[in-house]
C-alpha cells in the first residue's frame, strides 16, 4: 500500500546525516531536533502552536484532556473512521455519541450533528478522512452556536488546505479549538516509528497541553496539572524535520496518481471513484483541497470481498478501511444507536476498498492494478 523504502532511498542523504546528528548530540529527548520541527511545522501550518507528542492516539486524548472534558461530556464523531478517535473518548470515561457521514466525501454528516447535540454535549470530533477535510466552517458554525469545542482529528490529511466560502483558505487541523495528528510511518508525513503533533492558535490552551504531554511538569519535578508521558523523541523528530520540506511535493505525487486511477475508472460504471467535493471540482491541479492519504473506490455491482481477494492474487495490496462502523464494534456497543441512523456507514463498509496510494506510484505500476480491476469486473 505504500512504499516507505522507494521513499527512503530518495530522502537518504538528508534524513540520514538528521538522525545521526541525534545519535552523536545524544540529545534523544526533547532534543533540539525536537523544537526544530515544532517551529518548522508551525510555519508550514500557520498556526501559533505544535505540541509534538508520542503518536497520534495520545494526540487526541491529550487534546480532550487540555480542553478539562469531565466524565459523562459528551462527545459527537463520525461512526466511519478508525477507532482511535472513539477510543480516547471511553478512555477518558466521557460519552461517544457516533454518526453517520457523508456518501460523497466520506466525512461526518452536518445534519447529523445536529441531532445528536443534547445539553451533555461538550465537543464535536471531525475526522478528515482519507485525505479530505469535513465540512469544518458548518461544524465551527455549530459549535459556536452551543457553545461546544471542536477537536480535529487530522491524522489523515496533513498537508489538506481547507477552502471557505470566501474563498480563503487554511490548513487542515487548524481551524478548530484543537487539532490532532499523527506521523505513523504511513502517513503522508510519516516518521520512522510513532509519533504525533497537537496542533492550536489558543495560547492557555497550549501551555496546558505542553504540561500534559511531559507528566503535568513545567518545571521538573513540580507537577502542576495530571499528565502523561508522550514525547517525539529527537530521532523520529529529525526524520520529520528532514522529509517536511518534501511534503507539497509528496501531495502532488498523490494527487497525481489519484487523478490518473480516475481517468482510468471514469467509464466503469461498477466503480465509483473517489469525491472532492470542496475548493475544486475533480481531483485538484491546482490545490490540496484533498491530499489522499487513502484512495478509497466504491465498488457496486460486484463482489468487493472477491475483487480484493482476486488483487492479493494478482500480487496487488489493497485494504478495506472499514469493515465493521464503530456502532457495531463490541468494545461500543450501545443501545442508543440505531441502524437506520447509520444507513451511508451499512452501506459503505460494504463497498468500500482502498487501492495502493504512496509517492512512489509509477504508470506501470497504475496500469497494472486498474487494468487488473477492470478486467475483474468486467468478466
């Protein structure tokens, strides 16, 4: 699914002479690697604050933890996403409240929202699936008018502009009161192990969460708020300081290999092909509306389960991101949830298959699999 050497051996002499700089300062922890990075995303992001930590669950959690949400809070997400984000909120003993998202777009549905809000309500946790940003402005539209947090769960799409009505544009993650993300090797920014990044413009709020993130401590051995251990280590914030400048290119390369399995998909009709549904129309030339960290296809009229069995054959990686909606996982089951309040999730995990999707994508390699799959459904 993606190809972290073929990666590597272009970026070996910059990440290589990064780490070893660690290696030989021995500064592993909270290093000068460490405050390079935040600076250097900070700019890239434009925001006023990176808290870098452990990985992109931690992330999350810290993110509810600096915000005070008590246990019983309420917290609205998408019902079709990974289930980290779900899993801080039971983790903090506060309340998930899962909703159904968009058949376009795959990101969690506005109305939705809306009716899920009761007087518990606390947060709104938009995830940025795949690539895309939620409709934010409407979610920041209704957070403001009942007074909720809104924690963005930017994992999926570092890099993804965010296009307003007016025609501005920010970036993914930071629009809310909170963003999370993760640099799970992976992902578009990925590091060579775990790690993760809370992003915020509200200056109280990341004082709170740098003392969160190293044991409540400000001054060492004073503790001064309940915390956790979650810190970038000096390594994995040298091979991310090394490959950010790289990240623009790494979203176009995406890009373009996205627009090229949809030139080649555009008259199956079995298969529909991924939406971009703000700031352009189609897939972007000329922005990063969407920066596809998965490129997900919706197969109707024939077997997913047997097209992704016939792709592993072919000696194809393919992954179904997801195949079961939280709702229904065992660890969430709740009685509140409704099936037919999930009707776009029920259907997409059964349509739903992601192709390989990385820098490195060649048209060989593109041919190959869209020839493979036409050829599948076609008989």
């Amino acid at each position: 699914m993606v190809d972290l050497k073929g990666q590597y051996n272009d970026i070996k002499d910059v990440v290589n002479p990064s780490i070893q700089e660690v290696i030989e300062n021995t500064a592993f922890i909270n290093g000068p690697k460490v405050h390079d990075f935040q600076k250097n995303l900070e700019t890239y992001l434009g925001v006023k604050h990176v808290i870098p930590c452990a990985n992109g669950t931690d992330a999350l959690q810290i993110a509810m933890m600096g915000l005070g949400l008590k246990p019983g809070d309420e917290v609205i997400t998408a019902d079709f996403t990974f289930a980290a984000t779900v899993e801080v909120i039971a983790l903090l003993q506060l309340t998930p409240v899962l909703v159904d998202v968009n058949e376009d777009d795959f990101n969690i549905n506005i109305e939705a929202v809306k009716k899920a809000i009761t007087p518990k309500t606390k947060a709104i946790v938009p995830v940025h699936l795949f690539g895309q940003c939620a409709n934010i402005e409407a979610i920041m539209d209704i957070a403001n008018e009942h007074n909720l947090f809104v924690i963005e769960d930017n994992a999926q799409a570092i890099g993804a502009d965010y296009t307003y009505k007016d025609g501005s544009k920010v970036k993914a993650g930071t629009i809310g009161n909170v963003g999370a993300t993760s640099f799970f090797p992976s992902k578009n920014l990925g590091c060579y192990g775990d790690g993760g990044a809370i992003f915020t413009n509200d200056d109280q709020l990341a004082h709170t969460i740098r003392g969160i993130v190293n044991h409540g401590m400000y001054e060492r051995y004073h503790h001064d708020v309940v915390g956790v251990n979650s810190r970038l280590d000096s390594i994995q914030a040298a091979v991310l300081n090394a490959k950010l400048p790289f990240l623009d290119a790494y979203n176009k390369a995406r890009q373009t290999a996205a627009r090229k399995y949809n030139t080649a998909f555009k008259d199956i009709d079995s298969i529909i092909t991924p939406k971009t549904v703000r700031g352009c129309d189609g897939v972007c030339d000329t922005c990063d509306c969407h920066v596809f960290h998965q490129y997900t296809l919706r197969v109707q009229g024939a077997n997913r389960d047997a097209l992704a069995k016939h792709l592993n054959e072919k000696g194809i990686p393919c992954g179904v991101y997801y195949p079961i909606p939280l709702h229904r996982q065992k660890a969430y089951l709740d009685s509140r949830y409704k099936e037919n309040d999930f009707g776009v999730t029920n259907t997409l995990v059964k349509d739903v298959i992601s192709l390989p999707m990385h820098t490195e994508l060649d048209d060989e390699q593109i041919d190959y699999i869209t020839s493979t799959i036409i050829n599948f459904i076609n008989g």
